[in-house]
C-alpha cells in the first residue's frame, strides 16, 4: 500500500471515529432536562398523529386554527412537519414516548451536522480541514446541549447545512448533484422551520454576492432548484395541509402574537449583538476562534465567500427580531462557522507536513477546551433553554433565578 493510499485510510478512520465519538457525546446520558414549554407542543403533534394518522393532517391543522384564534399566546403551529413526521418515525420504529422520540431525532439530527459539517470542510479546504470541522462540530457545546432536548432548531440547522453543502457542490464540482441536494434541501427547510423566510433569501444572496467565479451553468441549475423547490413545496402543502394558504395562514397567526408571548418579551429580547455574547458564554474558545477566523479570511481572495455571505445576509434580519433572539437559533449558522474555522486554520498554516500537523494539534487543543467547558458547566448545572438569564446563572455572574431551569 503506498504512502497516498495509506493517508487516504487514516483520514477514512479519523471521520469513523469522530462519528464514534459524536454519538458517544450525544447519547451518553450525562442529564437530561425535563420538557417544558415548546418541546411538549411538538410532542402533542406527534401523538395526534400516531392517534389519528399522516392523512388527517389537515384536521390537525384546521384544530390548530381554532387553540389559535382562541389563544393570546402564539402556539407553534403543526406546520414542523419535518420534524413531528421523524418523531412519529421514531416513535413507530423504537416505542416510547413522543418526548423522548423528538430527543432522537435531535440526537441524530446533530450526528448528521457533525457528517455533513465533515463534507463540507473537504470541498473547501481539503482532508484536514474535513477532520477539523467534524472535532469542532462533535465537541461544540452549543450542538452537545440542544441534542439533549427535543429543539426543532438542530433539524433544521441541518436541512439549512444540506442546501449549503448543495450550493458548494453546485458552484465547485458537482453541478448535477448539487441541484439535486438543493432540491431536496430547500422543501425540507421551509416544512422544518418559519425562519426559513431569513435563511432562503440568504442562500440566494450567498449566490448572487459570493460565488467565486462567474458560472452560467450553475446559475442556470441554481434557477431550476429554487423554482422545482418552489413547486414542490407547494404541492407537499397542498396535500399535506390542504393547500399553501392554510400553511401561510398558520405561520402568520403565530407571528402576530409573538409580542403577546411573556416568555419571548422577557428572556428572548436584547440587542443584535446577543448571540455573540450568549455563544462566548457557551463557548468562550471556540467564539474567539470564529472571530479570528472570519477577520483572516476577510482579507483572502479565495475565501469561502458563499459561506461568510450567507452568514451576514442571514444574520442581519433574525437580529431585527424582538423577542425572536435565542442562541439555539444560532444552529444555523454553527456549522458554516467551523466550517470557516478548520478552512482558516488550515491555510494560514501552509500546506506542508510539519504545518499540517500543527494545524490539527491546534485543532485538539482548541476541541478540548471547548468540550473541557461543557463539562465544567452544563451537566453540573441542567439548564434547559439557552437565554442570556440562564447562561449568566451558569458561569456564576448572575445569582437569581430563571424558572425555566428548574
């Protein structure tokens, strides 16, 4: 076996071994916080449907209609379909409980963002920045919490990395299977999440400001996967809630009402510079590692444009949000984050044998501290939704209390 074939296996083993390590870390039961809140709501969506079955789910949604019309408080509507349809999968396939069905699919949702954060880091910046981004992405304390608990948020982070990974392949190397990703991608990322309305002009944006170079091709395939997704999300609405009306309608009753919601005044308001103080209360390592990385990337001329675009366009208006403000939201821009960490770290280490090692011990070292600093805080302190008030009773800075946690 010669020396290229030899690295070749070593990496394949590493990225086996980082799965290993990925699931270890998401199913070992450290703590497990009780559902509350949004998590319950899912989960009645999920026994409605094993009650009653996938081809009542117009009623479901016509019943949702009346809770809402009745309610001050914004109810989360059925239209998650993503996410309820894989909880009844799992649900139907290991038993138990809807809640802990939900938290599978968390669990496996994350497992898929560490795989699909590897392949993306190949197609940007080769083998090392792959193992890079899957250790970031596998010992991330934002991705090791949300896991735990039945958030939609890690699904749809990784239906929003899907069509990322779409976009590279369309605008790199492969144009056929990139619009065949962004296909699939995108009716999943509007039936997984309502932010779909911030992250689908972003993704058009990352095309029309930060591609590398000028593609006819791949703008002529990007149109036929944005107007085929276009359709297929609409027929998919129209059978699965009764037409796109309905589904819009149900979406907009839950938005009006969100500053009638106490707990989304009260703890998921604050200025646009919130998440980046709640994710270095998280992750102090790996944030000051994203600022590095996004200021020396700024200044490359090859940088993965796509990906810092897509992050400021998507950025920008969640921001704008009051009371949408909520660092699990950040799921969605975590993984184009490391992604953009292990790209950096790779080139400004050089390519050679002595810079490539030191790039991935430094990765490890970096990996160990943001893992040593879940451990330190989050089973110890069983927090259950990540707001400011919870994070700063967790570092120590705040000593009241947040019900939520309890």
């Amino acid at each position: 076996m010669n020396a290229k074939a030899s690295l070749r296996w070593t990496h394949v083993f590493a990225v086996f071994v980082l799965i290993g390590l990925t699931g270890f870390l998401r199913f070992h039961s450290w703590y497990e916080p009780p559902p509350v809140g949004d998590e319950k709501v899912h989960a009645a969506y999920v026994d409605w449907v094993l009650k009653n079955g996938f081809g009542n789910y117009p009623e479901l949604l016509t019943q949702y209609g009346v809770i809402q019309d009745g309610s001050i408080e914004p109810i989360l509507p059925p239209t998650r379909f993503c996410f309820v349809a894989l909880g009844v999968g799992v649900c139907k396939i290991r038993g138990g409980d809807s809640i802990g069905a939900l938290r599978v699919v968390s669990k496996l949702a994350s497992l898929g963002i560490v795989a699909l954060g590897i392949a993306l880091g190949f197609l940007l910046g080769g083998r090392q920045a792959a193992l890079l981004s899957g250790l970031f992405l596998a010992v991330s304390p934002l991705q090791l919490h949300c896991a735990r608990i039945g958030f939609v948020d890690v699904l749809f982070g990784l239906t929003v990395l899907t069509a990322l990974v779409g976009l590279v392949l369309l605008y790199t190397s492969a144009e056929r299977f990139g619009c065949a990703v962004l296909l699939v991608s995108l009716p999943a990322i509007v039936l997984t999440k309502e932010s779909a309305v911030f992250v689908l002009p972003a993704l058009v944006g990352a095309v029309m400001l930060g591609q590398p170079t000028p593609n006819r091709r791949a703008d002529r395939l990007f149109l036929i996967a944005i107007v085929g997704g276009a359709l297929g999300t609409s027929l998919l609405m129209l059978v699965l809630f009764g037409g796109v009306d309905r589904f819009v309608d149900a979406v907009l009753a839950t938005a009006v009402r969100l500053p009638n919601s106490e707990y989304s005044m009260t703890y998921q308001s604050g200025p646009w510079f919130r998440y980046l103080v709640d994710y270095m209360l998280v992750s102090p390592i790996l944030f000051v590692a994203f600022v590095w990385a996004f200021g020396y990337l700024s200044d490359s001329k090859d940088a993965p444009r796509m990906l810092m675009v897509f992050l400021i366009a998507s950025y920008v208006p969640m921001v704008l949000i009051k009371g949408g403000t909520n660092l699990r939201f950040a799921l969605t821009w975590e993984p184009a984050l490391v992604v953009l960490l292990a790209t950096a770290l790779v080139r400004r280490l050089g390519s050679t044998r002595w810079a490539t090692s030191g790039a991935l011990w430094i990765g490890v070292v970096i990996a160990a501290m943001a893992l040593g600093h879940f451990f330190s805080f989050f089973p110890s302190a069983r927090p259950y939704d990540l707001v400011t008030l919870s994070l700063l009773r967790i570092v120590g800075i705040y000593r009241g209390d947040y019900t939520y946690d309890h």
